[in-house]
C-alpha cells in the first residue's frame, strides 16, 4: 500500500521540493466569499471556469478521498532584467502550451499514482492555494498570494498544484492563516497602483493589473494607463516590495535560458509592429491568455507601456502604429503614449497627425496635445 512518504519521495524526484496532503472537504469559506464578491469574479465564471463547483472536491472527482498538492517553484532561475520590467515572472517560464516541461512532470506524478491503482484529477477550478494551506504547507500573504513554509527562503514564487485523488491519506496540520510579520504596514496594499487590492486579502481582480493587461476591454481607461507603467502582461508589484519575498530576491540566481532566448521577440517594438503569424510562433506559445484575434490588446498594452518609459527613441514606432495599425484602440493608446512622452517633438508630431485622424483618435491627440503643453 502506497504511503505518504512513498509519493513525498516521488514527488522530490520529479522535483518538486514539497508536497502536502488534506482532506476532500468542500472549501465552504472560499465558496461564500466568491458568492459575497460574485460582482468581481463574474468574469471568469462567463468564461466558463466555475469556480464555485469547484470550492467541492466531490464535484470533480467522484469517491474523492484525499487532496494532494505539490509544489513547483516557477523562480528558480533568474530572468533578463528586460523581460522582468514587462512581463510578470510566472508567465516567463510557462509550459502550458508547449508542455515540455511542468506538465510533464506532472503528468509523470499522475502515471505513478494511476500504477498504484490510485485515479487523480488536476482541476483548473479547486481553490490550489487554499488546498495547500489546508495541507499545512505555508501561509497567505495580505496581497492573496500564497507563501511557502519550506521553499523559495518562504516566498510567494511558488505554484501550488493540487490533484484531487481517490484513495484516502491522513491530511497534515493546516496553516490556513496569514502569515505576514506584525511590523510590515501593509506596504503591498500601499503599493498597489492601482488599488486592486481592498484591504488584506480582499482584491477585486478587475482592477489588477495583470487582469488589465490581458482581459481587460476596450481601450484601456485614461486613469489606468500611467498607473499600469511599463507591465504588458502581468504584474509582480505586490510580491517585488513584499519584505517576505527580499530574501530570495535578494539570491544569486542562474539565468533561464528559455527566458534569455525570448528577450528578442518579446521586445515593445516587434510587440506594437507584430502581424498574426509573428504572433502564433512566437508570442503565443509562451503567453496565451490572449488569443490571435486580441493582438490589439498586446499592441496597446506596448504601447501604453512605450509611453510611461517617457524615452523619445519610441516616437517613431507610436507614430507608425497610429498610421499602419486598423484598430482604433491601438492607434488611441499610440497617440497617448505620444503625450506622455511629451516633448516639442510628440507636439509636432501629434499636430501632424490630427488632419488625417478619426474622431476617436483625434480625441486622443486634442488630450495628448494638452499635456505636451503642461
């Protein structure tokens, strides 16, 4: 009969650094929080991920006995600084498209267990950090990320992967608390910039900046656009100021290879310029949230970011974006990333462009003209 420390000795030789085991019981306060925030999280549910079924273990694996987590450390190696200042660091290591690495990893776990006539499912839609406090394996911090107790010096660079299996295992002690240090003044909160986070451990997803960057609709609201700087998709603000998280930061990392080998296709110009089959070889596989038909979204979202660099060397591409570029949302935010920038330069090139320009756009410019005057 296979025993825990069997499948916590398995586990570490697929590598993953810790594993926790707890029971099948239905998470009943996530799912009475998701039902006091539905507003928020209402976007995912019309997206077909329901995250309410999924607060019951039973609902996903019929006779569900036990829950296993294991957990994965997506910042083990260090990435380009370039590709940290765009890009949230979950996103540059990620295997879900091209499954050559984690997923199988995982899939090898599975095929243990399923040898040990054990059956498992991995759901998209069970509560995995909350599984992995209940599994006693670390804490929450106020920004809702998960910290681990034994891996990354205990920061919150970890995924935690829970499979809901058939076989019952004695569950470990739960930790399901926050584990923030009294002397910290919420300075995650604080650092929000855009306020997505309420209070501790209550965000409201819309106003998240990786939310933003990659669901968000329509032009990106004028408020917004300077507080979301230079992130073009995702966000690790809370987690890079969090004095949980310094230690490992502050650790000598080898550099990801797969993220190095990105740096050259990920840059804001190819970004704003790319086509559709630029696109599906090159972005995609790596960051897939937004699919062939929202490239506008990823162009504007370079844009915007081009913008609060504030470094003239982009006028040249915003302003071949407004010229080239069919979709209104793109040339709207060019023009206001040419506002920001500011300068007798963007001025002379704004008033160039205003003849020739839609309503939306000119709109974009009239606003865009007025801050380079201020």
């Amino acid at each position: 009969m296979l025993k825990k420390e069997d499948i916590r000795e398995f586990a570490r030789s697929l590598g993953f650094e810790d594993t926790g085991f707890t029971g099948p019981e239905p998470f009943e306060t996530q799912k009475q929080i998701l039902k006091e925030r539905m507003e928020g999280y209402a976007w995912i549910m019309e997206m077909g991920l329901d995250l309410v079924t999924g607060t019951d273990p039973a609902t996903i694996l019929p006779g569900a006995a036990s829950i296993i987590v294991l957990m994965e450390t997506y910042f083990r190696e260090g990435f380009p600084p370039g590709m940290e200042r765009y890009f949230g660091r979950c996103y540059l290591d990620d295997d879900r498209v091209i499954k050559d690495r984690l997923a199988k990893r995982v899939k090898a776990f599975r095929s243990f267990l399923r040898d040990n006539g054990i059956d498992s499912k991995v759901p998209f839609n069970l509560p995995h950090r909350l599984a992995a406090a209940r599994a006693g394996m670390g804490s929450f911090g106020k920004n809702c990320l998960f910290y681990s107790n034994k891996v990354a010096r205990q920061g919150s660079w970890v995924l935690p992967i829970a499979l809901v299996v058939d076989r019952e295992f004695p569950p470990d002690a739960p930790t399901v608390t926050v584990g923030c240090p009294d002397w910290c003044k919420n300075v995650c909160l604080v650092a929000c910039p855009t306020g997505a986070l309420k209070g501790p451990r209550h965000l409201d997803p819309r106003k998240c900046i990786s939310y933003l960057s990659y669901y968000g609709q329509g032009i990106t609201p004028l408020e917004l656009r300077e507080p979301m700087g230079l992130w073009v998709y995702g966000c690790d603000r809370c987690q890079n100021v969090c004095p949980r998280n310094a230690p490992w930061l502050a650790k000598q990392l080898p550099m990801n290879a797969k993220a190095a080998a990105m740096q050259e296709e990920f840059t804001l110009s190819k970004l704003l310029h790319m086509d559709a089959a630029f696109f599906k070889e090159h972005i995609w596989p790596h960051m897939f949230y937004m699919g062939a038909g929202d490239i506008w979204r990823w162009q504007m979202n370079a844009a915007r970011a081009m913008g609060n660099t504030l470094e003239e060397r982009y006028l040249s591409d915003l302003e071949q974006a407004i010229a080239e570029e069919s979709d209104s949302r793109v040339r709207g935010m060019a023009v206001w990333a040419m506002g920001r920038i500011g300068g007798l330069e963007a001025e002379t090139r704004l008033q160039g462009l205003l003849p020739e320009a839609d309503l939306q756009v000119a709109q974009e410019i009239k606003g865009a003209l007025d801050r380079c005057s201020t």
